[in-house]
C-alpha cells in the first residue's frame, strides 16, 4: 500500500490534495475557520471516496497549525467510512452500523484496522466499537479532534465519533502506543469528592486536591497547567500505566481529560528522556516488520507543546520519518484499541 500526505500552510486544499490520484480513503485535517468550506470541496473532488476528517493540526517532517493536511491512502487497500452518533448518551445505538461494515470489508486482525476521529465522550465510544472489534481482534487507533466536530464523507456531524476501517492487502498492520512516563515512587493517592460528568478530583487522600499536587512538587498554583507536562496522574492498570493529564484548576480541586472516580488510586508520574522513548518505539516497530510501507500518528497536544517548548518538535519529526512515510494528526486524547490515553502517541504501521 501506498501513503499520501500533503498540506498546505495557507489552508488551499487544492495544494494539499496536489498529485493526489486514487485514493481509497482520505483523512482530512483542517482549521477551525475553513474545516466546514474544506469537507464540502473535499466531496466535490473525490465524490466517492470514503473519507473520515476533523479540526486539528497536521504534520509529517513538519507542523501544519492553522492550514490544512490531507492523508490518503492510495493502493493496496479497501476502505470504508460511516460514523456512530449521540457518543455524548448512546453510541450503541448505531452499532449495528460498525458490524456490517466490519462483514463488508471483510476485516480481519492481522490485515485490517479502525482509524477512528471523535468529538467526546471517548472513553464510552471505545468501548462501545471495541464489543465489536475485539471479538475479532480488529486493531483500533485513533484520536480527538477540536471543536466537537467530526466529518464522514462530506457531511459533518457534532456529538459523533467517524470512523474508517482499513484492510492492508498487501500485508499486516499493528498498532502502537508510546508512554514516555513512568510513576514516582512513594506516591498512592486516593481520589475522593470526584464529579464524573467534570472529569474533577475534589480531595487526594483526604485533602484538597490542588494543594496537594502544589505541595508534592513545590510549585504555585500558576503553574499547575503546564506543570502537567512533565508530572501527569497515573492510574496502574496491571503493568500499565494511564496518564491522566490535568486540564485546570477548578476551587481547591482539578479537572482533567480523563475520568477520575471516588476510591480510584493514582500516582505521579515523570517524564523520562524521550530520546530514548522513541528510540525504543522505532526499534519495536523495525524488529515487527521488515518492510514499512507507512505509518499513521496521533499525538496529544500536550506532547506537542512539550516538545515545542524544549524546541524538540522537528527532531522528533524527523526522526519519526527514519520508518519512512510517516504523517499525522495532533490530538486531544489519543486512542489505542479501547484505551482512552493522554499526553501519548498512538500509531499504525501498515507492511
């Protein structure tokens, strides 16, 4: 199979898509201000090809920020996009539709993987699709756009997660998550006076929340919000870790991306040499496949504005690019079959 990425810094979707011939699917990522005017000259380009899209930045050896990027693949594969609405109260209401496109393409677990692009409620979207995938042992990644804002073919939907299923005919596919994280040692926290709907930790142990992630660190309540950059929450989950950023201060409590619950016991985590991270996820990947005929990324945006504020972005990029083809999407929550992930990468490496 064959990856195509192009984009354009200005937002021209006529130079993003420029040499762009056959595509089975495409990925469009765009801005905030332009991403209804794209879909719709999208559709008219490439009527019928199934396509999956949302707001966000894009990259491959670079970022695209306010433009727009296009990912498509062009040969070698069958794909098929649809979408599950009212994520936000009853996705499995249209899980029947998930089902018969996995019939239809005829999926499997070695050749075929569901790139998903959602507008919220992750963690109950994953693991609604994933009663479908996971009989099968279909592959799942994926991520969250801006905006509340998804598109599938042509059409944009709000309180939806779209979805493309994509089998590799000319080889495997795998995916992969990277953690640069690991726990801090003496820390369990118990969460408690916890608001699900908020993703808010009222009191860690009994106290107050924010002060207690101030005291641990010595820091100022300033800088909670970047501070969550190198220190995130970690809930264990047998040997793995989940990261849990911290969104904002909220009173004497934080609200984060992801759900907390009364009793759930955290951790702190810190941030280890990415260097050395990536080096581990690229040779993970090498010793799998032979021949990497491309790879597709979501990164969280905290993961982005930790690079660019350390000024690795591009070193990253371009190491990335050693796999080859390599594109993305920079995300507010990453996917990873029926994980809902932080301050992570998520990826599928198609042979």
């Amino acid at each position: 199979m064959k990856q195509f990425y192009g984009m354009s810094q200005s937002g021209k979707l006529q130079d993003a898509v420029r040499g762009l011939v056959n595509p089975k699917l495409i990925i469009l990522m765009s801005n905030d201000k332009q991403f209804e005017e794209h879909v719709e000259e999208l559709q008219k380009l490439y009527p019928k090809v199934p396509s999956i899209g949302c707001i966000g930045m894009s990259y491959d050896t670079i970022i695209v920020e306010g433009g727009v990027g296009v990912t498509a693949f062009t040969e070698g594969v069958s794909a098929v996009a649809n979408l599950l609405e009212q994520v936000s109260s009853m996705p499995v209401k249209y899980i029947k539709r998930l089902e018969q496109d996995v019939e239809k393409i005829g999926a499997s677990q070695r050749d075929t993987v569901c790139i998903d692009l959602c507008a919220g409620n992750d963690a109950c979207v994953l693991t609604t699709m994933y009663s479908v995938l996971g009989k099968r042992g279909i592959s799942l990644m994926g991520g969250t756009g801006d905006g509340g804002k998804v598109s599938v073919n042509g059409k944009i939907y709000e309180d939806a997660v779209a979805y493309a299923l994509v089998k590799n005919e000319t080889g495997k596919v795998k995916v992969y998550k990277e953690n640069m994280y690991r726990p801090l040692a003496g820390y369990r926290l118990i969460a408690s006076k916890t608001d699900r709907s908020k993703y808010y930790i009222g009191e860690l142990n009994g106290r107050p929340a924010k002060q207690v992630y101030q005291d641990i660190l010595h820091i100022n309540e300033n800088d909670i919000t970047t501070q969550t950059f190198k220190n995130p929450f970690g809930k264990i989950s047998g040997k793995d870790v989940c990261i849990i950023s911290i969104k904002e201060v909220s009173g004497s409590g934080l609200c984060c991306f992801r759900q907390v619950n009364d009793s759930d016991v955290l951790t702190l985590l810190e941030l280890r040499d990415y260097r050395q991270i990536v080096a581990e996820t690229i040779a993970a990947i090498r010793k799998d496949f032979s021949h990497i005929s491309a790879v597709f990324s979501v990164n969280c945006l905290f993961r982005y504005l930790l690079f660019s504020q350390n000024g690795n972005m591009s070193e990253y990029l371009h190491t990335m690019s050693s796999l080859g083809s390599h594109c993305g999407l920079i995300g507010y929550g990453e996917h990873y079959n029926n994980q809902f992930v932080n301050q992570s990468m998520t990826c599928v490496v198609f042979e």
